[in-house]
C-alpha cells in the first residue's frame, strides 16, 4: 500500500493536523484579530495541547498492543464449541 495513503488512514495523523490547524487558527486569529485576547489563546492552547498528546499516545500504544498480540481466529466462537 502507498505510503501516503497508509499516513492519510492513520488516526494520530489526523488529529495531529487537528491539533496543528488549530493552535494555528488561534494564534493568527488573536495576532490579528484580537490582540487583547493573547493570553485567552495562549491558555487555550495551552489546555488542548496535552490532550491532543495523550490521545496520540494512546491510539499508539492500542496500535501496539494490537499488532504484538496473539493471532485470532476470524471463527465464531459457536463454531468451535460445536466441533
């Protein structure tokens, strides 16, 4: 599969670009818009950012779990009882 095809299916990807989008959105808005309001974004951005890095570190760590568990059978598990 193409690489960038693999990058524009992953979730950290995107909520990464969210995450970046976003602090840039806020700072130009304030900068530009509102410079009395600097601190309210510098403190929105603040706020968002750690969790913008915890869910990337979680969808990780599941992304890692799921590829160093076991193999599972796509059976049903009635099948296998009945057997």
């Amino acid at each position: 599969m193409n690489p960038f095809q693999l990058l524009f299916q992953s979730r950290k990807f995107w909520l990464l670009a969210f995450d970046t989008v976003a602090s840039l959105v806020f700072f130009f808005v304030t900068k530009y818009a509102a410079p009395n309001a600097i601190e309210d974004v510098k403190f929105v951005i603040a706020a968002l950012q750690p969790v913008f890095v915890m869910l990337i570190y979680a969808i990780a760590k599941e992304d890692a779990a799921a590829k160093s568990a076991p193999y599972i059978l796509d059976e049903d598990p009635a099948d296998l009882l009945s057997e």
